[in-house]
C-alpha cells in the first residue's frame, strides 16, 4: 500500500468506528478483507487508527470535523508530513486538501474548550476533574499518546536477566520498570514481541505494570488457596500462579466464561496450574480461599490510551450502572473468603465513585471486614490507570451477608 492509500483505509476505519463499530471488529474485517495489505500496512493503518481515535476531538477540531477525513488530515498535519503529496486524489490518495480545510488547519486549538484540547467527553468532566485533582490536566495529556509496552517475566521459568536475553535475540530491546518486580518495558520493536522465543515459549507475557503490581499488592504466597474472581483472558491469573511458586490452589472464573477461553492454552505455555470454575462451581464454593482477587467490571477509563474507542462511548448512563455491579461482585467474592483471609478489588479506573467510594461502602455494608489500605495509579505512575483496595475477613464468618 502506498502511503496515500493507507490514509485512505484509516479513514474508513474511522467512519466506521465514530457511527458506532468496535475499533478492534472494524479493524478485523477490514484486514481479512484487505489480502493485499501485509503487515507493516495492517500495523500502520491500526496506528493511524488508534492515534486518531486517542485524539478525535482535538484532530477533529483541527481537521474541520468529527469525520475520519478530518481526524487523519490533522494527525499528518501535526507529524509534520507534506501533505499535497499524500492528499491528491490520485490512485487510492484521499482527495486534495480543501480551502477550508487549510483554515481549519491554520486556526489551531485558539479558543477550543476544554474537553476538544484535552480529549475527553464534556459529561465526564465533573468525575474526572473530582478524581484527578490536581493531576486532571497531565493525565489527560498523557491519554491522548499511546500506552507504552510492558512485559511480564514469568517466574515460573525463567528470570528478568535470562528473559531479557533472549528477547534481545529476537530483536526486543527491554529494560527495567520498577513498578513492579518481574516487569520489562519494551523499549524497541514491541511488535516483535509476540513471535519471539521468549513469548511463545511462556517466559514472558504481555501486561501493563500496573496490573502486575495489582498481583503484588494482593500479598498471595506460595501453598496459599486463592480464586481470581473475575478473571477474564487471565493476565492476572497467570500473575498468581507465578507469585505462588506452583505451591497452592489457584482457581479461575468469570460472569462470561468465553473470556476466559485462551486460558488453558496460555496456562499450559506458562508452566502454570489452574482450574477453572463453572458457574456451578464457583456457586458451590465454600468460604475456604485464603484470598480472592476482583477485577471487577468497570468504565475502564484507566485504559483509554489502549482501548480509545471507548472514551467515545462511555456516557453518565453506563457509568452509572457500574458501581451498583461492582457492589454487588464484591459482596459474591466476599463469601469465599475464609475466615482472616484477605480480600482484593481492583478497577481500571480512575474514578472515585468506582474505586474509593467502592470501598468505603464495602466497609459500610461489612462493618467486621478491616481495610488495609488502597491505592490509585495513572499514568503519570508509568502504567495504565488502576486502583486496589485490600479487605481483611473477620475471623468468624457471621459478619457476609
């Protein structure tokens, strides 16, 4: 493809994306529809995607429109590309630039509001600027550039020293991101990481730190019974198994047994034991865990820079209806938790109302439970947006309701 025609496709996409489709599903079809497109096209074409999405109002502003044309117009734009020679209308190009276009271009963010500058939906601005404080604007700044790559180095077989070797063989450059103990970030060619020996053979696994330092904060230790309550593809249950050492039980379940479906297959790759509850199972699970881990459903505005298209959709109504379900998860995870055993809920939010506020109801619901502390991360903290929070069960079991 040339670079022209990639514009093209990205605009498309775009189209597409802001009339209601998943990013992910669109960019699917349009790959296996597009056979002519190798992998650097597919790879550019996502990149071009996913920044425009990142920044669709800001772009949009600058381009003259909430339109994929505009969105990628003002992205070229703002990379400083030459744009006559990719907006010509020639072949499969995007039609030239026009008059309106280039004042558009030439205003710049002069008197944009505040949600157009900073990219975020004009009905979230209270939460968010509640929740953030007096980091509402640097987090913001930071959402609208993509999330960095960080690896999981699986302890179950092998170490960060050894890892990062062998992913250095395949061309994967890393270095170390203290947030967490076993995490890499991956400083050169992150799309190499996937066809690596180091990935295919289970030694590292791709997670952001903050979700590796949700498993540390959990406190799991070897020979412990522990049940990851809402578990997903499984990047946190994998996290268990190797803090676990091998030593213990460790268990699996989610609402949506299909997310869970590449869980098998990535356990065996890992070296890691797990079971996998039904909801008859998990139904019958008696309160014997020494710990269970809820990573629980939510706005995931924590994750925009990765999941951009989602900023888009989130609205008061849907925000709403989270902490009512994530009251509701953690009162079911409660009643698997032995006696003394420890409880952890974490979100991918940066919202007070679903993590802080979460917590204090929690506690308020369950006056016997004993809060041992929580914390909030954004990106300014070097991962993805996260919060946790660590419960303590009464030692007599009267206190779940």
């Amino acid at each position: 493809m040339t670079p022209g025609a990639r514009l093209s496709a990205a605009i498309d996409l775009l189209d597409a994306i802001l009339a209601g489709e998943p990013a992910e599903r669109e960019l699917t079809r349009w790959a296996r529809a597009s056979r002519y497109a190798g992998s650097k096209d597919r790879a550019a074409v996502r990149d071009l995607v996913f920044d425009g999405l990142r920044r669709r109002r800001s772009l949009g502003w600058l381009g003259g429109g909430d339109t994929g044309r505009a969105i990628v117009l003002a992205g070229q734009a703002a990379a400083g590309a030459e744009l006559d020679e990719l907006f010509t209308g020639e072949g499969f190009d995007p039609s030239p630039i026009t008059p309106a276009e280039r004042e558009a271009l030439a205003q710049g963010l002069d008197g944009a509001p505040e949600g157009v500058r900073l990219d975020f939906p004009d009905a979230l601005r209270d939460d968010l600027t509640v929740s953030l404080g007096d980091d509402f604007e640097p987090v913001l700044r930071a959402m609208q550039e993509r999330a960095p790559v960080d690896l999981r180095v699986n302890t179950l077989k092998t170490t960060l020293a050894a890892a990062t070797v062998v992913l250095a063989r395949d061309g994967v450059q890393v270095g170390p991101q203290p947030l967490a103990r076993a995490a890499l970030r991956v400083l050169e060619n992150p799309r190499l990481v996937a066809a690596s020996r180091a990935y295919t053979q289970g030694m590292v696994e791709l997670q952001d730190v903050s979700s590796q330092l949700v498993v540390e904060a959990a406190g799991v230790r070897p020979g412990m019974t522990v049940l990851d309550y809402c578990a997903g593809g499984g990047g946190k249950t994998l996290a268990l198994a190797a803090a676990m050492e091998g030593q213990g039980r460790l268990m699996a379940w989610d609402a949506n047994p299909r997310r869970m479906a590449d869980l098998p297959e990535r356990a065996r790759r890992a070296g890691a034991s797990v079971r996998i509850l039904t909801d008859a199972d998990c139904a019958a699970l008696r309160p014997t865990c020494d710990l269970v881990l809820v990573d629980a459903p939510c706005s995931g505005t924590g994750a925009w820079r990765r999941k951009p298209d989602a900023k888009w959709r989130l609205d008061l109504q849907r925000l709403e209806s989270f902490p009512p379900l994530q009251d509701q998860i953690l009162d079911a995870a409660a009643t698997r938790v032995r006696p003394g055993g420890a409880l952890v809920y974490a979100t991918c939010s940066l919202l007070s109302r679903e993590n802080e506020a979460r917590a204090h109801a929690f506690l308020d619901r369950h006056p016997d439970w004993t809060g041992e502390g929580d914390r909030r991360l954004s990106p300014l903290d070097g991962g993805d947006g996260f919060y946790f929070a660590r419960f303590r069960a009464p030692k007599r079991r009267g206190a779940v309701k």
